[in-house]
C-alpha cells in the first residue's frame, strides 16, 4: 500500500512538471524560434564571406587630403540612404573624417610632423572586441555578431542612446528628426531608418552577405584591407605584421578593429 | 410613516436614462447596416504566374507576420538570408525585395486587409513600400 502511494505521488509529480513544462517551450519557441514550419530551412548563401573577427587595416600614406576621403564617405551614405542633415546637431554619419588630435587625442601630439597634422584621417564605427555599446543597450538591439560585427538591430532600438553616452569615439548618431525627407536619392534596396532610432556604420553586413567587400573597401582604390583579424594567413594580419599601426584610445580597453598605418 | 415609494422628478429622470441610453448606443445606429464588406485582397499579375506563396496560402493570412518576425530576426541577427520552401523554392529573406516584388500592389493588397483589421504595421517607416518609384 504505502509504496504504491508513494510511486503514484511520484508519477502525478513528474506529469505535473510535464504539464508545466510544455506552455513553457511553446513560450520560447514563440520568442526565439523563427517561425518555421516542418520543412521550411534558413540558410546562408554560398558566396557569403566569413570571418572570426573583421578587421579593417587603414593606410592613411596612400590618402593626400579630404578630396580622396569624400569618394568613400559619399558611397557609404548613399547606398545606405544615411540623410544629409544641414543642422549639424541632427548630423547622421557612418563614416567621416576627423583631424588627428581628435581622433587620437592619446597619442603624441606635441610635435606632429606636418603630414599628419594636415591630414584628415578616416573614422567609423570601431567594431570593438569589447564593445561597451553592447554592455549599454538594454534591449540587445546592439549585439556582438558570431563575426565580430556590432550590428544594430533597428527593430529593437528604443532611442534611449545609452549606447552613444558608452561609445568612446562618437561612432553613433540619433535621428531627432524624420530621416527621410533629407535623403537626396533613396536607395530601394536597404530601409531607411525613422525618427527616435539610433544608428551607425554596420561593416556593409548587408555585401559581406552576397560576398562583396564593404563599400567603402571597394572605393579605396587598395587603401583600405578588409579581412578576418583570427585568420594568420589574412591579408589585414599581413599589413599588421609588416607595419606599424595604431588603434583610437587604445587605453580605454575596448579593443578597436580598425587600425591605421601612419 | 410614509411607505409609498415616489420617483422624485420622475420626467427628468427618465427623459435622462432615455438621453443616456440613445448616446451611449448611437456608434450601433450609426453603422447599422454599414457592415463593412470583407477585404478582397488582389494579386498582381507576376504573383498570378508565381502561383505560390512562401508558404501554403491556406496559413499565409494567420502566419506572415510571424514569418515575417523570423525573417527580420535570421537576416539581422543570424546573417541568414536565404529562405527555402518546404517544397525548395529558395526566396531572399526580405520584406521589400521579396514580398512587395510579387505583392507590388501594397494597397490593394496588404493595406486592404490591415485596414479592415485596423493594424497598422509602422514597418514602413523604414523600410521602402513604394521600390518601382523610389528607382525613377
């Protein structure tokens, strides 16, 4: 008697644990599944290209002035349908360019050979190796992707530019205003964004994707590497080995995977 | 001890509940016999020839915006792009590129439905509804 008691209670508990158990995976297959039905598949494409961590190696001896950046800058924005604001308190940049003692401060400034003091340098989103802008966003809208990318999720962004206070390099622009009325050309094959999101440089996701380099490589005439950091055979390992580089406020610890050969 | 139960100001009250009443029920009259007719979703001539959808017609009108929800998480979050059909037909995940290509006609298709069903999906403050204008 007492062990048949004891055996049902144990039975009647594991079949409520059961019963308890599946509303809850049908609760994490509604948030994180991707509503798939049997036989439905999603898949990468064969061309897309794959990396550890991208890694962009900048040559700033092959850019002479501000007219050699611009090519660069334009095709960036244009394709990605960044809007071009008059206000410059509304300004929207992926990618732009700054002068070095702003975009080194930390570095040795004090007796700067004319070139460098002349040139401006070319700046973006560092997709860092330890992004605090991934570590400010409370809704995982920014994330670190498998590739090293910091891609900004849109449909998760709630504007409240946590992320901006944490970038160390103004990476990050908001859009106070409607975005749309101040883009020249609207490119149909990539969304704009709306009033109250944030927004930055995402390493062309879109072109790695289909297997193209990111824009702005492409317009570089070779002044520009793109390649995978975790990979010794790469060619962004390459320059890194036969040149001296240097990183944006290196100190801060935030590993930045854009380097500058001086 | 006065038992009988009197209606103080009897006429205003009821006149009153009657005010009251007509107000409260006048959206019903208002409608009445205004039903409004079901939404006939139309199909462009290039999702004619297709013939299918990315999924069996009979639950694309319950599931698309789930789809819709994996879509957008795999192509940014995962950076899948690529959809294949339980029978595999392969589609680029994209609400823009694929689904307003044979769906051109946003507003004889989708918009009739959704405002019918009073939604308002906000997707289209970014992303491009109109694709053949925004090319001119």
């Amino acid at each position: 008697m007492k062990r048949s008691r004891r055996s049902f209670l144990q039975l009647a508990g594991v079949s409520a644990l059961g019963l308890g158990l599946k509303p809850a995976a049908g609760l994490f297959a509604a948030s994180g599944g991707h509503g798939r039905a049997p036989g439905e598949k999603v898949l990468k494409s064969e061309k897309a290209l794959k990396a550890k961590q991208w890694a962009m190696v900048i040559d700033t001896r092959k850019f002479e002035s501000a007219e050699d950046l611009e090519p660069l800058i334009e095709v960036c924005h244009k394709i990605h349908n960044v809007p071009s604001m008059k206000d410059k308190r509304h300004e929207i940049k992926w990618i732009w360019e700054e002068e070095f003692e702003h975009a080194f401060p930390t570095q040795e400034l004090r007796f700067l050979p004319e070139r460098i003091a002349q040139l401006p340098f070319l700046t973006l989103c560092n997709h860092c190796e330890h992004p605090p802008c991934v570590r400010a966003c409370p809704t995982k809208a920014t994330f670190k992707r498998e590739d090293g990318i910091v891609l900004m999720d849109f449909h998760r962004c709630i504007g409240c530019r946590f992320c901006m206070a944490a970038c160390p390099y103004g990476s990050r622009s908001f859009n106070f205003r409607d975005p749309r009325p101040f883009i020249e050309e609207i490119n149909p094959d990539y969304p704009t964004r709306m009033k109250g999101v944030v927004e930055k440089c995402n390493f062309c996701a879109e072109r790695l994707a289909v297997g193209r380099m990111p824009a702005c490589v492409e317009a570089s005439n070779g002044a520009i590497t793109f390649g995978d950091l975790e990979d010794p055979e790469s060619e962004v390992r390459a320059l890194l080995r036969e040149n001296y580089t240097i990183r944006r406020k290196q100190a801060l610890g935030t590993g930045p995977a854009i380097y500058y050969i001086v | 001890m006065n038992n009988t139960k009197t209606l103080y100001d009897g006429g205003k009250v009821i006149t009153g509940l009657v005010i009251f009443v007509i107000l409260v029920t006048l959206p019903f009259w208002y409608n009445h016999g205004k039903a409004a007719p079901e939404p006939q979703p139309q199909l462009t001539a290039k999702a004619k020839a297709e013939k299918a959808c990315v999924r069996p017609k009979s639950i694309m009108k319950a599931t698309h915006m789930q789809i819709l929800n994996g879509w957008r998480n795999n192509v940014v979050r995962n950076a899948r792009r690529i959809w294949e059909t339980a029978d595999g037909k392969r589609f680029n995940m994209s609400l823009s590129k694929t689904c307003l290509d044979c769906h051109s006609n946003k507003e004889k298709f989708c918009d009739t439905c959704h405002n019918y069903a009073a939604v308002a999906p906000y997707c289209w403050d970014c992303h491009i509804d109109k694709v053949k204008e925004a090319k001119e």
